[in-house]
C-alpha cells in the first residue's frame, strides 16, 4: 500500500462501497459469532440431556470456524480499502477474531473445574493483549503504543491525521518531537489532566460507575461461587479489561473523530457500532460454555459508552499522554466490570437446559441479561448526550468521584439486601483408600428379624472403620477450618476448598482420589412448586393394570402392608390425598440434608410423582398399603456426591432430626426397599466407582435397591451414572402401553458384565401424585422404578420370610417377567447392543406372577 495514503475516516469523497463492505462484514461477524456461541452451547445441553461426554474438540472447532468466518473478511478489511477508518475496523475485527479462537481453546477444561478455567482465561487474556501490543510496534502502527487523536500520516497510509475547528469538539493533533504522537489542543475545561499529577480524572472515574452501573443486576440475582473462584473471577475480568483497553486503544478512535470540523456524534455511533462487534468477540470467549451467552447481550452496548467517554477523554487534555491514560484506564474499567458480573455471580454448570422450565437460574440469568442489556444502553445513551454534544463539558473530576461512590454503595446495598451475599463454592468429596470389609458377614436369619441383625452389623462395621481410619485427616482439616463432613456408608470426607486444597489432599497417603461435590447457588426468589394438571384417577391407572399389580389386590389379598419404602429424590408432598396416610411417621422418617426441613415437603414434584408410583392409593401406587419414608438428595433437579451419600445413609440407619448419623442411626428402622429415580452424572462430581461401596453394603444389610436404567437411549453403553450400572441394584428401564422398550430408556452393556437393565416396567405417559393435591402423567425410567419396588413390597408383604433375602427376590422378578419388544437406534448392528437383554433385560415385570412365586 505504499504510496496510497488512507484517507481520513469516511471520507465523503472516497467510494462508498469499502462502507458498505464494512457494514456486511459487521453483520456477517454478529452472525457467525451469535450462531457458533448458541450452538455450542445448544449442542453441550443436548448432550448432556442424553447423558453423553462433552465433546472434547467441540469448542476448539468453533473457534477455529470463527477465526477463518470473521477473521479473512476483517482481514481483508484491514488492507485492501484506503479509508483509515475501514481499516481501523477491520484491524480491531480481525484482533477479536483472533482473540475469541484463543479463548475458546480454554473450554476444553471440564465445567466442574471452574478455578482452573478462570485462571487459564486470565493468563490468556493478558498474553492476549501482551501479543496485540508487542504486533503494533511490529508492524510499525505506532498509534497503538502511544498517540492519542490518532498518529500523524505515515508512508504507508495507515494512520489519519483530525483536523482542529474551534468548537473544541475533536483534538487539534500537533507533531510531537518523535513524530509517533499528536497533541490535542487543550479547550477550557477547569480540569486539565496531567498537571496535577497521576490523580485519577474524571473520565476513568465515570467508566468506573458505568461498570458498576452494570455489575447491579447480577449483585441482585446472582450469587457468588467460593473465595478463591471469585478472586479469580475478578482476575479474569481484569485481564479482559486489558485486553480491550489494547485492543480499543487511541488510533482505533482516531479515523472515527477526524473530519472537518470534527463531529463526535460520528465517533459515537460510528465507532462504538465498530467497537460494540469488537467487543462481541471478546465477550464470546469470555467464561464457559453458557456463561458467555448473558455477555453477548451486555458487552456489545458498551462499545457507544466507551466511545463517548474516549471523546471526553480527548477534549479537555492537556497532555497527550494523560489522555491516552485515561482512555485506556476508562475502557479497562468499564469492560473488566461488565465482564465481571456472568464470570463472578454464575455457575456455568445451573445455565442448564435441565433447568428450562422453572424460575431456576437460567431464568435469572436470562433476567439479569436482559436488565443488564437495557442498563448498557442507558448508559451508552446517557453517556453520549452528556459528553459527545458539540457544547458539552466533561464532569469534573469530584462529580464523577461522587457519581462512582453512590454506585459503590448501591452495589453493597444491593448484595446485601435483595441479593445473596456470601460464598458459595463447591466443595471437595474426598475417598479414603479403606473401606468396609462385610465379606464375612455371619447367615441372617429369614424375615425382618434376621433383616434388622444383618443391617445392624453393617452399621457398626462401617461406622467402626471410618472412625479409626479418618482421625488424623480430620484433625488436620479442622486445623485448616475446612469444615469437614464424616461419612461412613462410602468412607469419605466433605470439605470446603479449591484446586490447592485438592492437591493436598491428594497426596496423603490415606485418600484415594479426591472429587468435587457440587452446590447450588442460591436464588433470588423460590423456584415454585411444580403442579400437575392430570384429572384424579378413578380406579388403577393402566401401569398398574399392565403389570397385575390389581390382580395382586383383587385375587391374592395382598397390598403391602407391613413393608416400609424408602425414596432418595426431590422429596415428597405429605399432604398429598394419595400419600397421606402412608407416611410413616416419628422422628426418623424424613430428611433434607439441602433445606433442613423438618416435614415432607417437594417442590420439584419429581419425588412425589415416584413415591406415589409405589405406594400411592387411589389407584396410582402400586402397594398401596406399604408406609414410605423420604429423603431429599435432589435440588432443582441437581445434586451431589455427599447428598446422595447422605440419602443413602439415612436409609440404611435412620436416624432424628438433628442426630448424628455415627451414634443416632437406628438400622433396625431402615426401609426393607429402596427406590432410586435418579444418577449421579459427572457434572454433579461423581465418578464411576464412588457410590460402589453404599450399594454394596446395603446389599449386604438385606435392603432392596432399585435403580433407574436412565433417559440416555436409544444409544448402547448408555446406563453409566452411579448406581444404574452396579451389580448389587436392580435396575429398571421403560416400556409403553404396548410393551415396547421406550426409545429413551438406557441400554447395556456395561463395564463388568453385569446385564443391564435387570427388568422393565411401564414408564411413558404414567399418571401419578404431584405437589398440591394434583396429578401428572410423566414419562422416563424414573416412572417405571418406583413399580418394580412397589412389587417388591408386594412381595415381602405377601412372604415376611423372604425380607432381606436380596439374591432370591431379584431372581424371582427376572423369572417372572414377561416379554418385551426391544427398540434400537438404527437396523445397524453396531446399535443393537450385543443383544436383545442389553435393551429389554429379562423383560416387564409381572406383580400378579412375582407375588405368585413369593408366597410359594
């Protein structure tokens, strides 16, 4: 481009079509970025909704179609058109562009590694703009590293040179001795920068409000994580603040305020439409997958507030440099604070689409979002009118001191009033290398006598090794206020800490590996209770006639009583007509190791719906006459570790409200039967193995577990989450009216030969209780458990003798199902699952043939 010096901003007399490529390609680079962001995260929540592994190479795939999508038409824009001001453009779109391809590496951190994430992001960031600055002075742009008002014409055309008009409205540039920097002219503002020393001036102090301006909705509807991810958090924001601040630097403005006479209108409007598509790319590599998404809305706007407020910072300097000062500092303010609040007050992992549906944190995000939005563009409007008039004067500096106090106040205010102030970390779930031994266990004899000695003796066992085998790390954890949490039923600690703590804990000698047990944030307002609107049944829904179980009642007397159900899930509505009376009372009934309610209560429905499957009257349960007791191990529809271990523990030793599970638990109140409608995925910090010991040893108590297969078919492989695919639960997929394996209930094989599913029982289109007195008709393998355990009590109602014995009860129900029509993915052999028992498993139970067998 030697020899064709770019003419100044839009120059009227230039050819209207680089304008016009400019615009298209802003449009093109909104699209791309909007689309490939969306679809990530779109692409992410289905996966996980089916319950497969994140793709490893997804993100860094998208960013790479980002890069080559927008970057080769801002490249272009960069050096091909004579106006500066396009190219300007088209350098800051290619920087963005190359900016977002290597933050979108980033994501290949799992989400559950959240402070690993944000440190990464952090050093990248500022590597980023370390890189962006060190190029400038490569390529000679001189502007970049020092001039304000835009660089004085050089050789090869690629910096403009405003003009002066004596309105005071745009920067007279002056040569400088060096020649890389103008001089504004200084107009008559009473605040000259630069002669008073490093005070902070006017205009950093008004990006300063503007950002926390911003940051006020997420301090009222977000939460924070633990201390060392908010650090990090603020870290991370910091960094991108820089990265702007390099990127949005003086002669990005420059070719936008030339023009003669200077209008700053068009360094408003225009610049900050440029600086808004730069600031999407930077904002759609800013946080994991799904905490980008509120930062597509909210950064794009603040592009017009910084162009206003880099207009202030050039009409009343002095100084030259001091301007560039503050225009760097105002954009690295404004943008680490509006980048702050999706990385600080919001958990990637709740923007979930398994939380659609309710006033739960997508929900919020979204609201903060769109506050967030409306508050950008109100600081964007007010911003130009107040400094980007012909006639306007900058604040001085104690107004805008004043302005960035009052908005510091009403950020605490906020937080601490409507908001939810605190921490709220995940913490670590640590596995100590020794467990149990109940390989010696001595014969129990039959019924629920042997039953009660059987779990007694596990209970001391297990209570016993724990506490010998976790003294010395509980000391030690004490000592570091980690506020350690004993468990016996898996030999395991819950402790507070982040990657640090981890590595510590790691090394000991007595823990075998270390997860992390996750927390939900807290919401700004109570989800809602879900309801049902089904009418009430009027006799045995069609489940329970599919089954037999009403020919149980009719024809061989049997109903379950005597039999004690326990349900691990969201909770259960005591008060509903259904399920009311089967509750079964006293103080060691009901636990909510989340809330700490003291009566059975649900919000999500979901366990509700699965407890009146098993012992519901009205025709929905299928025992109708068995007790149930509770306990809440899901919130929100997500859970934990520790909190399915807690459910667990309390079902094998029931313990009162407020006792200790080591010296309260009481094994001879222990449910015969155990119903599971859920799995404990790796995002919520589970591995494969965790929950292996609790399984095995209520197994080994004599309690009857029953497991849901899962909702991730029709695919192979697909029971994975604990504790579908152990050995010791019986678990159970999905069938439909017509006894055809449902296309979302999981399929075998899994890891150790064991054949999954066990059994099948009806699971779409089930009617059952929900919250409030109502009815639903729910679909998945969560549905079909709670009958298999309902027949199980059938069962043990019909034969005391057989209670407790595990082994004989399993192979009855296999013998005594029915068959079933498998299902598959495709007619390719790779999708029939080895064979037809890794898709339908024995087949539907039969309650009428299984209580046959029983009483013989």
């Amino acid at each position: 481009m030697q020899g064709q010096p770019a003419q100044p901003g839009f120059s009227d007399r230039s050819s209207p079509w680089p304008v016009v490529a400019a615009v298209l390609v802003g449009c093109w680079t909104v699209a791309v970025t909007v689309g490939t962001q969306t679809g990530g995260w779109l692409t992410d929540q289905v996966l996980l909704s089916f319950g497969r592994d994140r793709l490893g190479w997804l993100w860094p795939v998208l960013g790479l179609a980002t890069v080559v999508l927008a970057g080769t038409p801002a490249l272009l824009l960069a050096v091909l058109p004579r106006s500066g001001a396009v190219r300007a453009t088209g350098r800051a779109w290619l920087i963005g562009a190359l900016a977002l391809g290597v933050l979108t590496l980033l994501r290949v951190v799992p989400p559950v590694h959240h402070e690993a994430y944000l440190a990464a992001l952090a050093g990248a960031a500022l590597l980023s703009a370390l890189a962006v600055r060190w190029s400038a002075r490569r390529w000679a742009y001189p502007g970049l590293v020092g001039s304000v008002g835009g660089p004085a014409p050089t050789g090869d055309g690629d910096a403009t040179r405003p003009e002066a008009t004596g309105n005071g409205d745009a920067t007279r540039p002056e040569a400088t001795r060096d020649g890389d920097a103008t001089r504004p002219a200084a107009t008559g503002n009473s605040e000259p920068v630069g002669r008073r020393g490093r005070r902070t001036g006017p205009v950093p102090l008004l990006a300063v409000a503007a950002g926390l301006a911003l940051l006020l909705p997420w301090a009222w509807l977000g939460a924070l994580g633990g201390l060392l991810e908010t650090v990090l958090a603020l870290l991370a924001a910091a960094a991108l603040g820089v990265l702007a601040a390099t990127l949005l630097d003086a002669p990005f403005w420059s070719p936008f305020a030339v023009g003669r006479p200077p209008r700053p209108a068009r360094l408003v409007l225009v610049g900050g439409l440029v600086a808004g598509v730069a600031l999407l790319l930077l904002a759609a590599g800013t946080g994991q997958s799904g905490a980008q998404l509120p930062a597509l809305l909210t950064l794009p706007p603040v592009g017009f507030a910084l162009a206003a407020l880099w207009a202030a910072a050039w009409r009343p300097a002095a100084d030259p440099a001091e301007a560039i000062r503050a225009g760097r500092t105002a954009t690295g303010w404004l943008v680490g604070l509006a980048a702050l609040g999706p990385l600080a007050f919001t958990d990637p992992e709740e923007i979930s689409l398994l939380l659609v549906g309710t006033r739960d944190i997508p929900f919020w995000v979204a609201t903060a979002a769109g506050v967030g939005l409306a508050v950008a563009v109100l600081v964007a409007i007010g911003y130009a009118v107040l400094l980007a008039r012909p006639t306007a004067r900058t604040p001085n500096r104690r107004v805008a001191a004043v302005a960035a106090v009052v908005l510091l106040v009403a950020f605490g205010v906020v937080d601490l009033g409507p908001g939810q102030p605190g921490l709220y970390g995940e913490r670590l779930f640590v596995v100590l290398r020794t467990q149990a031994d109940l390989s010696d266990l001595p014969a129990a004899a039959p019924g629920r006598a042997g039953r009660d000695a059987r779990a007694a003796e596990v209970y001391r066992r297990l209570v016993t090794t724990a506490e010998q085998s976790q003294g010395d790390l509980l000391r030690g954890l004490n000592r570091l206020r980690l506020d350690p949490v004993s468990y016996y039923l898996v030999n395991a600690i819950e402790v507070d800490g982040g990657p640090a703590v981890r590595a510590w804990l790691a090394r000991r000698p007595e823990v075998a590996r270390v997860l992390v047990s996750q927390r939900l944030r807290p919401l700004p307002a109570p989800a809602g209770q879900n309801r049902g609107s089904a009418p009430k049944p009027t006799g045995p829904e069609w489940n329970i006639r599919q089954i037999g179980a009403d020919r149980v009642w009719s024809q061989l007397r049997v109903t379950g009583t005597g039999i004690v159900v326990g349900s691990s899930d969201s909770g259960v509505d005591g008060t509903h007509p259904a399920l009311r009376a089967g509750f079964r009372g006293g103080d060691d009934s009901w636990y909510d190791p989340w809330d700490d309610t003291r009566s059975p209560t649900d919000q999500g429905g979901h366990g509700t719906h699965t407890v009146g499957s098993a012992v519901g009257r009205d025709g929905i349960g299928v025992a109708p006459d068995a007790q149930w007791v509770g306990c809440v191990n899901l919130d929100r529809n997500l859970g934990s570790p520790a909190h399915y271990l807690d459910c667990l523990q309390f079902m094998l030793a029931p313990f009162p409200a407020g006792g200790d599970p080591f010296t309260d638990g009481r094994p001879e109140r222990a449910p015969q039967v155990l119903t599971n409608s859920w799995g404990c995925p790796p995002i919520e910090g589970c591995d494969q193995r965790v929950l292996r010991p609790a399984t095995a040893a209520l197994d080994a108590a004599g309690i009857f577990v029953v497991a849901a297969a899962g909702n991730t078919g029709p695919w192979c492989a697909s029971i994975d989450d604990p504790p579908a695919p152990y050995p010791d639960v019986l678990t159970v997929g999905a069938v439909d009216s017509q006894r055809r394996v449902a296309e979302f209930s999981s399929r075998g094989p899994v890891p150790g030969g064991s054949g999954k599913p066990d059994v099948l029982a009806p699971g779409v289109e089930v009617v059952s209780a929900m919250p409030g007195g109502t009815y639903a008709a729910l679909d998945g393998t969560s549905m079909a458990t709670p009958q298999v355990a309902g027949v199980v009590a059938l069962m043990w109602s019909a034969n005391p003798a057989l209670v407790g014995d595990v082994t004989r009860t399993r192979q009855i129900l296999r013998d005594t199902a029915t068959a079933a029509t498998p299902t598959y993915r495709s007619d390719s052999p790779s999708d029939a699952c080895g064979a037809p028992s890794n898709v339908t498993g024995a087949g539907q139970v039969d309650a009428y043939a299984a209580v046959r067998a029983a009483q013989q």
